[in-house]
C-alpha cells in the first residue's frame, strides 16, 4: 500500500467509526482504539503535507481561531416559517394549497421542529465545503470551521447522491449534554447556561474552534436544496440524504392526507416530552418537489410549508413596575417588568405590553400578579390578570403622559394603537435609533460601524442625523474612547463605501415611517429617483400597487418637513444614491406595459424567479391567481388542472416558455 492509499484507508475507516457512533448511535470500536488509529492518521498528514485534506477526521478536532465571522450571501434565500396553532389554521393553510395548486390529491410530510440554530452546508463534488448560519436570511456567517467538529456531519458523502447541493438542518445541543455541560460549569463556579437553543447558537460563534469541538453538538437536517432533478419528492431526497450519511431524524414521516398531519400532531404533543432534545412544533411541507416550486414563496415564508406550534407554557409571576421605551420611530412601547420566572427553559424579566388598549383591556396594573406566556421565539407577553391576588390598595395604571426620554407630551392619531413622542430631532432614542437603523445590514450596509458606537458619536455632539455621518473626519474620531487610528479609518471608509448602496435600500435607509423593505423596493421601482417620491400627491401614490393610505400618508408628512428636506438634500450632496442607476434601468423596457401574467408550473431555461423578474422588468405585472384581468397564463410542465380549466373558462391565452422568450426578445 502507497503512503497515500494508507492515509485515505484510515480516513475512510474513521468516517465509517464516526458515522456508526455519531449517526446510528451505535459504537464499532472503543474510544482507545480510535484515538489510536486518529495519532496514527496525525503523524501520516503530517509527514506527508502534501496529501493534506480540510475534510479529513484529523481536522474534527478543531485548532481554527476565527476573529471575525465573514459574512456570506446564501445562493438561495433561508427563509423563515408561517405558524400555525390550531387545527383549524392548519386547514386554513391545506385549502390554500390546494388552491394554489388547483388539486386536492396532495401528499405531506410531517417533521419535528427542532429547537436550535439553523445551518446551511454546502456540498460540491460530495466534499463538504462550508457552513453558513441563517443570518437574516439573505446573509449570513461563514462557521466553517467550527461546524466540521460536529461529528455526525459528513464531511464528504458517497457519489450516487446529487453531486452539488445545500443541506439545510438544525444546530441543536441534545439536553443531556446540554446538562452535562451545566454540570462542569457549577463544579467550575461558573454561571449555568439559560438554555439548549442559546447556548448551541452560541456555539457556533465561539472563536476557538476547539472549544466547539469539546460541545456534544449535533446537526439535525431537514432539507436538500439542489437544481438537479434527481428526486421527485422531498421525503425522497431525505431518505436518500440519510443514506448517504446525513442524519436525518427517523421521526419524519409521510401522511396522505390532513387527517394523518393531524394523527402526527396528536402523536408528538405528547410524546415530545420523551425526546431527547427540544422541540417546539411540527412542519407540515406539500411533498412532492414540482409542486412546492410551483406554490413558491411570500416576502418572509415558503407558501408550500407551515409550522404548527405546540401550546404555549405558562406560568404566572409578579408584575412590579410598567415603564416605557422609545423606538427609533418615537413609538412608545409600554415594558413590564417583572419577578424573573422561568419559563419554557429562559429567565423572564421582562414583557411587552404592546399598548394603552392592551394594557386597558386586561387591565393590568402594578404589583398585579399575571400570567406570562413564551411560544418559540415570540417576546414573551401578559395574557391575564390574577384578580385573585390583586392587592387591596391597587390602582388603575395612569399611562404615560410625556416621553420618558425627552418629556415631550404624547401624541396619538386615530387608528394608531401606539402612542408618539413628536420630538423626532430631539428626543436621544430617536436620534440615535435612526442613524442605528440607517446604517444597518439591510439600508446602508456601514462595516466599521457599530450601534453603540452611533449613541457615543450623539452623546459627543459629532452627530445629530444620518447625513452627518459623510461629514465625519478621522481625527474627530480617534481621540473618542476605545477608538484607534485603525478603526476611525474603517469607519470613515465604511461610510464612504456606502455611498454607492443601490437607491431602494437607501429609501429604505431614510427610516420613513412603515416603508419597510419591501415597499422601499416597490417606491424604487416605480419612482425612479427620490425627487419623484418627494413630489408625487397623494393620489399618484395610492396609484402604486399595494401603497395603501397609511403608507402614502407618511410619505407626504416626510416629505414635507423641511428637515427631511434638507437631509435628503444633503445626502444628495454628498453622493449617496437617491436615484435608480443607470444600469439597472438599462436591462428594462416596456414590451408588456399593462400586461398581466399568472405563472404556473415547472420551467427549463429560468427559473420561476427569473421569469416573474423578466416580466416585470419588462413591464408586465405578475398576478398570483387567474382572473377576468389575466391577459396570459405562461404555463411550463404539470400545471394544476383546475387553473388549466379556469383559464379555458375564461378564454384565457395559454403560452409556453418559448412563446413568453420570444415575445420578449426581439
Ligand atoms: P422560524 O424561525 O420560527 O421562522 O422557523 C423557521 C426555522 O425553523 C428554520 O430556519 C429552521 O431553523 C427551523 N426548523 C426546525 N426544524 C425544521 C424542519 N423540520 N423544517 C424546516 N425548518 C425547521
Ligand atoms: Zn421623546
């Protein structure tokens, strides 16, 4: 045997170890033996640098320090989950399917939901290459390294499997270790850990990747995500993913119809106690792989999947103290501060009380003794009042009258719940949480930058709004606390960077009241440059799809103060991008202006996304249901028969892909 057919033999035989005891659970050799075949392997890499693999057993050991977690963009979108909490929801969420899909013969699997940090890995060639967490979904943090020291993930997978592909799944800490790891801490005097899903997200960023190799980690997947067509149905690819070495939870199960959704969720309310790590729901997904592209997704959620939560805990401690915070918007937030309880596994302090309404409605007042409920990731909140325990000298809570920040008086228009603080360039919070919020990953993107650092700026004077942060100059910046030459050059060049963020996040950036995310990009689009939105009345605003009332009305209020004014005026001056670039503009047209399209089936030459963004880039509108309106179906392979009778019904033109390329190519 060659030197180098010795090394992969015992990489080959350690995998195999590793996945007997990491996977099935089921040890085929002693923890000496293998340490001794592991040394071995060691001195082999180590003679002979040239055969040196990142996916080989020696390197689960850890010895990687990371400083900083590069940020990474996911290839395709993690998106979040819908919710449901009743059996009802869950029928709601069935007829939408079907619907959507214009058929009732629909299969589902059924999964736990597991309680951890998710993960995205990337696979290519079979090799695992790397591990990127969620983020926000859009980005997030490359832990490579720290991810190929959990063992029952493999590093590299057998051929017969898809060759490129993302494996999706759950970062969890199994409760037993979880407490063994607790254990050590108290014998060590240290604090314990509050609970299983922090401390294991936590992980994932610890620095030293040893550390994390010493965590009894586990990786738990749930989804194959891949542009090869190998398998038909989800449940399919993730019995193939187990069997090429994923550890893929045999609990996941098949049902041919609600009513077996329904016999698994009665199953594992249960019996979910008896697991070994924690769950807090189920996810129900339309099983068969055509149909889940076909349903597609809404701005935060796959329409094809739908979590269903297991009732909420409860537990009931003392209310002592209502105060109130002030949002980046001047929106008041009336907090509860409480006795810490535990609950559902996190010591509870603290609880939102949304509103003056809410807060009247449960009548809830200080010393009361209430009720605290904590589903999944949802901020805790007050449902009850324990009228029993109500102390006799109680009184009716009084609300705020004036900004705890500022002393402004508040301000409520009708049809809002929140109260305001209306002194927007004044009050500390919205200052500061405005420029926080202009310089986030979503709006203006600013490395160098960070939250805290934007209150210390205020507190010293450099700053009072977003368009002084151009205005900053390093020697202004170096002599503040824990600031070096180094930083206030990053910073300073972060913030030149951002100049060129596209137009519609830099809409986003501005903070204007409920434009969020998606409404900058429709203004964007629609308006082409911030002087256009600045002048357009108020009927040219609710002209534009899904701009309502409220969001038109805030835009004409921001649009005519005269600080904004002067700000965007500004920001203009200094170079930032207030209108859509000439390259983007480039690629579109209005071939199909006043054209509406329904989409439906499975493509070849682009993706559903690709050809929904091509129509509206030309112009068309994309609608998501057939109607009278409906000028064109484009319609690719398995579309649902009852669309197919609906658009006959109506005499609606039916075109291929190619007709849709065609039309749009000369
Ligand atoms: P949420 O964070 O509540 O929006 O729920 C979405 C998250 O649930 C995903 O990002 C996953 O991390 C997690 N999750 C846990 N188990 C599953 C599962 N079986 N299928 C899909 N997502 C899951
Ligand atoms: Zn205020």
């Amino acid at each position: 045997m060659t030197t180098q057919q010795k090394i992969q033999s015992l990489r080959d035989e350690l995998n195999q170890h590793n996945y007997n005891y990491y996977v099935l659970d089921n040890a085929s050799i002693s923890d000496f033996e293998f340490d001794i075949k592991l040394k071995e392997l060691e001195k082999l890499e180590k003679e002979n640098p040239e055969f040196f693999d990142a996916n080989s057993p020696t390197q689960r050991v850890g010895g990687t320090i990371t400083k900083n977690f590069e940020t990474v963009t996911h290839k395709n979108r993690m998106y979040s989950l819908d919710n449901s909490y009743s059996k009802e929801d869950l029928l709601d969420w069935e007829k939408r399917v079907q619907k959507g899909l214009g058929r009732t013969d629909l299969e589902y699997t059924c999964e736990l939901k597991f309680d951890g940090a998710s993960i995205n890995l990337t696979y290519e060639n079979g090799q695992f290459m790397k591990a990127v967490t969620r983020g926000d979904g859009f980005q997030g943090d490359e832990v490579t390294a720290n991810i190929r020291t959990i063992k029952s993930i493999p590093l590299s997978v057998k051929s017969d499997f898809v060759r490129d592909f993302e494996m999706r799944g759950e970062i969890i800490l199994p409760i037993d270790g979880f407490n063994k790891m607790n254990e050590e801490r108290v014998a060590n005097g240290e604090e314990e850990y509050r609970n299983p899903r922090n401390t294991a997200s936590g992980s994932l960023k610890l620095q030293d990747s040893t550390e994390v190799a010493k965590r009894p980690l586990d990786c738990l997947l749930y989804q194959v995500v891949t542009s090869e067509r190998k398998y038909k149905t989800h449940f399919e690819s993730l019995e193939n993913a187990r069997k090429v070495g994923f550890k893929v939870p045999k609990t996941i199960k098949l049902a041919k119809s609600i009513d077996e959704v329904f016999e698994f969720v009665n199953f594992w309310d249960t019996k979910r106690h008896d697991l070994p790590y924690e769950t807090d729901g189920i996810v129900i997904k339309v099983n068969n792989l055509q149909q889940q592209e076909e349903l597609g997704y809404t701005s935060k959620a796959p329409r094809w999947a739908i979590a269903y939560k297991f009732a909420a805990e409860q537990v009931s401690t003392v209310l002592n103290e209502i105060t109130y915070q002030v949002g980046r918007t001047g929106a008041i937030t009336p907090v509860a501060n409480l006795d810490p309880v535990q609950l559902a596994g996190t010591t509870v302090k603290r609880a939102s009380l949304h509103n003056a309404d809410q807060i009247e409605k449960l009548d809830i007042r200080e010393g009361d003794t209430v009720f605290v409920e904590k589903g999944g990731e949802i901020i805790p909140k007050i449902i009850a009042v324990d009228f029993a325990k109500r102390p006799i000298d109680s009184q009716p809570t009084i609300y705020a009258t004036h900004c705890p920040e500022c002393n402004t008086e508040l301000v409520r228009t009708d049809g809002d719940a929140k109260h305001y603080c209306p002194n927007e360039f004044g009050c500390a919070p919205q200052i500061t949480g405005r420029i926080q919020h202009f310089i986030s990953r979503k709006a203006m993107d600013i490395d160098g930058l960070g939250g805290e650092t934007v209150d210390l700026l205020r507190k010293e004077g450099l700053i009072q709004n977003y368009a002084d942060l151009y205005d900053l100059k390093v020697e202004q910046i170096i002599p503040l606390e824990r600031m070096a030459e180094k930083s206030a050059q990053n910073m300073i060049n972060g913030i030149e960077k951002s100049k060129e963020i596209p137009f519609e996040k830099v809409l986003f950036a501005l903070g204007i009241r409920f434009v969020g995310e998606t409404v900058a990009k429709k203004l964007a689009k629609h308006f082409k440059s911030i002087d256009n939105l600045m002048t357009a009345d108020f009927d040219i605003l609710i002209g534009v799809d899904e701009i309502g009332d409220r969001i038109a009305q805030s835009i004409i209020d921001f649009s005519s103060d005269l600080g904004n004014i002067q700000l965007v005026n500004r920001l203009k001056h200094y170079g930032v991008q207030l209108e859509v670039s000439e390259e983007s503009l480039e690629n579109q047209t209005d071939k199909l202006k006043g054209q509406i399209f329904v989409v439906s089936g499975v493509f070849h030459q682009m993706s559903r996304n690709e050809l929904k963004k091509a129509i509206e880039d030309n112009g068309g509108k994309v609608s998501s249901s057939i109607s009278k309106k409906t000028n064109f179906i484009v319609a690719g392979d398995n579309m649902g028969p009852s669309k197919l009778t609906k658009a006959q019904d109506l005499g609606i033109e039916i075109i291929s892909e190619q007709d849709f390329i065609d039309k749009i190519s000369d």
